[in-house]
C-alpha cells in the first residue's frame, strides 16, 4: 500500500483563512540539529501503517535496558514499549521516576533497524542530567521517536500497524500527534482480556538532537 501526503506544509506567516492571524512558528521547542529534518520533511513511511511490535516491561522495571530488545523482531518496525506509566497521567507523579531507557538500548534499537520507538511514559531518556543519550542516538539516525502513549495494554505482541501522524509544521521538531494502531479482529479480541480503563494523551518528538 503506498501512502500519499496530501497535507500542505504550515509555516511562520501563512494565511489559510483570509481575515484570520497567520501563525507565528519558531524553533523555541524544537529538538533539530542545523543539518536535522524538521516535522514538515518526515517521509509519512516512517510515522503511518508501520508493522509494529510490543514489549511489554511493566510497573517493577524503571530502568529500560538492551536486554528488553534481545531477540526481537525489530527491524523495519515500530517498537512500542509499555511501562503502564500512563496510569500517572495529569498527577505530579508522572513527572517524577518515570521509566525510561538507556543508551545501549537506544543504540541496539538503532542498530537493528527499528523504524520508530514509542514508549507510555513522560520521556524516553533519563531527564536528570539533561543529556537526552537515548534522543541523540535515535532522531540522530533518523528514528520518530514518540512519549505519552496510552492504552498499550489493549495490544497484542505484534501483528498490528502503528500510526502517529503530526501536523506538516516547518520548523517544528515536536508537536502533539493523534496515536493509534489498527489491530486485526481476532488480535484484537484477544488482547481485550487484559484491558484496561481507556485512558488518552500524546506528543510526539521527530527530530534530530537538538544543539548544545
């Protein structure tokens, strides 16, 4: 199945509705490097209808490591990864020993291939220290990454596409997206003996490290 854009690109200044203020759109958010691709030239093959997998971590694991990704069906997939952070959603707590992964798992992820990494939790990287290894080594090779999924419980292990498409904004490196994955019935029904209460809420972050 082909995917066709048919999404103008939005960017500082433009007028779509005569009569109404053009947008004002600047990097302040954005996590591009000068040489990095922003929102407006991601390729849709690498955030719509990818084949994905599930690893599911769980509550106990605050520390996400390479051996979560051993022998796993990773390339040319989206790696969701489900922590059940999600249940912290809009409290203080889920800004405060959220999960999230290391560099040699970053960088296995990377060398096997993996097309996008998403993960239900309030970032990916440890953000004590503030140098995003998990962040450089994905967007720096071209991986989406995408935070603060939800409902991850309700998916099957694999057998399932993942979409999380942004708005086609120039000179935005992050921007909130509209998650899903399309679940075939009988996965589907399968994986609803374990669900959980639905619960919603997503960004997602696609560019390259951002500058020093």
């Amino acid at each position: 199945m082909a995917l066709t854009d048919l999404s103008h690109t939005v960017e500082d200044g433009l007028v779509t509705y005569r009569g109404l203020p053009a947008p004002i759109i600047c990097d302040y958010l954005s996590r591009e490097a000068a040489d990095g691709a922003d929102l407006s030239e991601l390729s849709l093959s690498v955030l719509a209808e990818i084949p994905a997998t599930l690893v599911r971590v769980g509550k106990a694991v605050p520390i996400i490591d390479e051996s979560w990704f051993d022998e796993r069906d990773i390339a040319g997939r989206a790696v969701l990864i489900q922590t059940d952070w999600s249940r912290h959603w809009n409290t203080e707590a889920y800004y405060e020993g959220h999960p999230y992964l290391t560099a040699p798992a970053a960088i296995v992820l990377r060398d096997q291939g993996a097309r996008l990494v998403g993960i239900d939790s309030y970032n990916i990287d440890d953000v004590e220290d503030g140098t995003r290894p998990v962040h450089t080594a994905l967007l720096g090779a071209g991986i989406p990454i995408v935070e603060h999924l939800c409902n991850l419980d309700r998916l099957p292990p694999d057998g399932f596409k993942f979409s999380a498409v942004p708005v086609k904004v120039k000179g935005f490196g992050t921007f909130p997206v509209r998650a899903y994955a399309a679940v075939p019935e009988l996965r589907a029904r399968h994986a609803r003996r374990s669900m959980a209460y639905p619960r919603y809420a997503l960004r997602v972050a696609t560019t390259r490290p951002a500058r020093h």
